[in-house]
C-alpha cells in the first residue's frame, strides 16, 4: 500500500445559532457551512506505529502528539499510520481546521486500509460530521444533524485572522444567552450571490459578541474589513477570530486582499471562492 493525499478545506460558518443548551453541557447549535477552496493537505500510509509531521506555512505551533485531531483520528479507525499534514490554515481560528484535517485523515484512513469510517464520530469534535460531508451543509443539533443544502450561489470572500488563537471555550462561557431563535426551518431560494448576501445579512454568528469580548482584536479585523471598497458583508466564522468578508466578483476581492495586506502584514489574509 502507498501513501495517499487528500485536500482538507476551509470550513465558514455563513450563520450559526445557538439554539439551546442540552443537560450534559453541550450547546445545539443551527448553522449554515460551506466550504473554501483553500485549506490544508493530508497524506497518510501504513506504518508500525502511528506518527504524525506537520510543515506548511502555518506549521508553528502545531502538536504533533494524541491531542492532534489526526492522530486520535487513527486512533479511532483502529490502525497505525504514517500521516503527514501541510498546515495552511491558522489554528484555533474558527475554520474547522482541525476537524476538517481528521475528516480527511478518517476517509483516506477508510480508502488505504479497506476499513469503514466509524458511524460515531463527535468525540472527535462537533464539526467532524459536516467536514466529512464536505460539501454545503446545514448543520443541527451538536454537530451530529446534517442535511445537504444543493444550489447555492458561489461567493468571493476574503478570510481574515490576525494570527491570534480563540479558544472555543472561552467564547461560548461569554454567551449571554443559549436559546436565540434558529434559521428557518425551511431555507429559502437564493438564485445569485446578491439575493445571498442580502438573506445572510440578516441572519447572525451568536458567537460573533463574546468572540469580540474575549479577543478585542477581532474587532479591528471587522472595522479593517468593512471598509474595504466592494465589501457586501462582514462576519465572524465559527467561534473566531477569522472574519470573512463577502465581494460581488474575484477582482474585488483580490483588490481588498492587497489592501488588507498592506496594512497588516502581521495578519493572514486570503481570497477565496465559498462554496467552491
């Protein structure tokens, strides 16, 4: 058997909503996903022993023990690899990096050693269900509810993270609230990227706020993007801090990319097509 590769892509929160809280603690949750079309790479081949290296551009910082996703991936599907992650995504920046990095590891682990992907996921984390899918998503409940969403317009997007982590944890402490209002239950018909960014408007991150609290920065990131000429729409992906803003074509979009880079060099700053 020989090694194989997979793209782990980008994961946006186009909304999420909190929806409630259940008795063991975790929060329900109600959110539109899609994916980009950068992320990271995963290759994995059979070894004595499970290990994982970790380079890219955003390698720093990376564990590369069992509390890596990707590791307790193999963990899960119950064999030992060789597994080697390109790190091009920022860590703990709400892009499903992680999760979307073991997603891609469970089904090139299930591919190499003619093994299914476990049904039970979640103990991996909330966004391995939807990662696993791969492609646009409603996802409710903990993570474990997914329903395909198909014909969504394609969006022109620039992430941006300021290359300091948010811890999950600390943003969900600083709900206000755990029972806000979910989407519709029946999401509308939206024919082009203007009708989307105009429903999107007015639907909501709940974790947008405590995300602020907890890292102020992130609130320069939303005040640097808006006003970058073309942009729709400005929002929070997942619990933080990468904020995303919404251009009507690709030109824009790398317009305000060179812009934003400019004047931070500091921060990560990528164009994107979501939903690609």
């Amino acid at each position: 058997m020989t090694a194989i590769e997979a793209f782990a892509p980008a994961k946006i929160n186009f909304t999420l909503h909190v929806t409630g809280r259940r008795a063991d603690g975790y929060h329900e949750l109600d959110s539109l996903v899609v994916f980009a079309d950068i992320g990271d790479r995963v290759r994995v081949a059979p070894s004595d022993t499970t290990k994982l290296t970790v380079d890219g551009p955003m390698a720093a910082g990376v564990p590369v023990d069992d509390s890596n996703l990707v590791v307790r991936a193999a963990g899960l599907m119950g064999v030992a690899a060789d597994i080697h992650l390109e790190k091009h995504l920022p860590n703990a920046a709400g892009l499903g990096g992680g999760s979307s990095d073991a997603a891609a590891t469970l089904d090139r682990l299930a591919d190499l050693f003619g093994k299914p992907v476990p049904q039970d996921v979640l103990g991996l984390g909330a966004d391995i269900p939807v990662c696993l899918h791969g492609g646009a998503a409603r996802m409710r409940g903990v993570g474990e509810q997914i329903t395909p969403v198909a014909g969504l317009p394609i969006l022109h997007a620039v992430l941006v993270n300021p290359k300091l982590p948010v811890m999950t944890k600390e943003v969900f402490a600083g709900l206000e609230r755990t029972d806000n209002p979910a989407m519709p239950e029946s999401l509308p018909t939206l024919k082009d990227a203007g009708e989307m960014i105009e429903w999107l408007a007015t639907m909501r991150n709940d974790l947008q706020d405590p995300a602020l609290k907890a890292e102020p920065v992130v609130q320069q990131v939303f005040e640097t993007l808006k006003v970058t000429p073309g942009c729709h729409l400005t929002r929070m992906s997942g619990s933080g801090g990468t904020c995303f803003g919404l251009y009507s074509d690709a030109e824009t979009a790398a317009s305000a990319v060179g812009r934003l880079r400019e004047q931070h060099p500091g921060w990560w700053v990528e164009a994107v097509r979501l939903n690609a």
